[in-house]
C-alpha cells in the first residue's frame, strides 16, 4: 500500500492537552472496550483475543503506535482489526489513520456525507474561537482542521444501517457536529458509540477536560456548526434510552446519570449545548 496516495492536511501537528484519564482503558462490556488517547476515546468492538473486532475512530495526531500496541495486547499481535469505522472526520478521530492503515492494510468506512473530508475534497468550517466557552474554545483556532485524504482506502457505510463485520450494531446517521456524522447502537443491550453527537464532559473547559470532570454536553461547542441538526440528533438518541453510552470525550455512562442526563439534554438543549454567541449561532436560542 502506498502512503504517498494518503495525506493529513498540512495543518496536523501533535497537539499538547493531556487529561487524567489519558492511557486508561475501560472493558465497558466484554466486547467494547474504551481507551483514551490524550482527550478523545476510540473504541475496540469484539471480544478480548477474539478474531473479527473493528476499531472505531483513530485517536490523536501522533499516537499511531500507542493504538496499534494496545489492539495487540488486547487482541494479539498477529490479530489485526477488520476496519476502521470513523464517527465522523475532525482530526481528535483520525489523527492516527493514515498510519494504521498502512500498518493494518485495512478498510476505512464512514457515512457517505463524510467522505469529501476524508478525501480531500472538502475541509471543515474553521473552529471558531469567539464561540461561549472555556478555555479550550478560545484556543481552538489552533486545532487542525484540512481535510485529510485517504484516497481509495475510505468507503462508505452501507446505506441499509449495517456495519461491516460488527452486525449486531448499527449505524445512525447524527449530523450537526459534522454532516456525516454517525452513532453507533446494539438494541439488544442498548450499547450506544455516540461519537461527539454529545459528550460526558465540557470539551470547551480546560478544567473538564484535564480531570474528566463528568457532565453530559451537547457536541464540542467551538467546532459544531449546525445546531438544529445536532439539537435534532441528540433527540434520536434520547428517544432510543441507551443503558451504556461511550462518547467521544469523556467517561463511558450509565445508569441514571446517563438516561435522566440525555433526557435532560434533549429537553433544554437551546439552553445546556447551545452557547450564547459564536459564528454559528443564529436563531436557535430563544
């Protein structure tokens, strides 16, 4: 396989933010198991040494050989993933792509409106740093942001729900964060991979971030541009009632915290999600 084919935007450089929860794992259940790289989770989907899991997003910038090191302890060395399933494109989820995808030779699938960013067809609205928030929104001007181009190695998801060897999940399409943005969702134990449809921590607080605070939030504020489509995908997932979620910052939920938390907001999401100012607000507060 040929690298020169595949590209990161000039823009991806190691970015230098660290939580406590950095290097950690959580078996959430036998077969999803969460691992944390720097600030964002990627989640292994198969039983422990177990032949046929699939990877889901692929981590920070710079941390290749921290994901390859950790699907092997888990699963064997001579037992690479399937895939690798994209939530969506923003480079905390495919900073380390292009090289696990050489390493692995492995497919890449994402949801049909989210391959022009992963082709270097399109690049994403700029983060917007005037957006209301903390720290981490008034830095996020820094954050890469080119589409990366991953050629012929990213496909789209089937259009029937399906996900390619993982076939008791399917895939939901969540847009507002990005436009092909995807959740991910087992009915028979209500295991949901919510990507950034919404989080577990206030991804625009500094403080959140580093100590993982736990707070259920709408999508990182400073790089969601459409939030009537984000307010109507936090819906679909409410409505759903997951008993786990694994989100793409943040603490894997459960229990109460979880369902009265993303019951809570679905209800005041023009209030909790929604900030007050930014580029991308517009009529959605009232």
């Amino acid at each position: 396989m040929d690298q020169h084919q595949m590209s990161y935007g000039s823009d991806y450089k190691f970015i230098p933010a660290i939580s406590i929860a950095n290097g950690s794992g959580v078996e959430v259940l036998p077969d999803l198991y969460s691992y944390t790289v720097q600030i964002v989770n990627i989640v292994f989907v198969g039983e422990q040494k177990g032949k046929g899991y699939v990877l889901i997003d692929a981590g920070m910038p710079g941390s290749a050989d921290e994901i390859i090191s950790v699907a092997e302890e888990r699963f064997g060395k001579d037992n690479r993933p399937k895939a690798i399933i994209l939530t969506h494109g923003h480079f905390d989820h495919v900073g380390a792509i292009l090289e696990l995808v050489e390493y692995w030779n492995i497919p890449v699938y994402a949801h049909e409106l989210e391959i022009p960013f992963l082709t270097g067809k399109k690049s994403y609205p700029d983060p917007d740093p005037t957006v209301e928030g903390g720290m981490i929104a008034k830095v996020s001007s820094l954050f890469p942001n080119e589409s990366i181009n991953l050629g012929e190695h990213v496909k789209p998801l089937p259009t029937d729900g399906s996900i390619p060897h993982i076939h008791e999940f399917q895939w939901l399409h969540t847009p507002g964060h990005t436009p092909g943005h995807i959740s991910i969702y087992r009915e028979k134990d209500r295991s949901l991979i919510a990507g950034d449809a919404f989080v577990a921590v206030r991804q625009d607080s500094l403080y959140s971030v580093l100590t993982q605070k736990s707070e259920i939030s709408g999508p990182p504020r400073y790089f969601t541009p459409d939030w009537e489509s984000a307010w109507q995908s936090v819906n679909t997932l409410a409505e759903l009632d997951p008993a786990i979620a694994i989100t793409g910052h943040g603490l894997a939920l459960t229990g109460e915290q979880l369902s009265k938390g993303l019951k809570n907001l679905a209800n005041e999401f023009d209030q909790i999600a929604i900030p007050d100012y930014g580029k991308a607000v517009k009529r959605y507060k009232h």
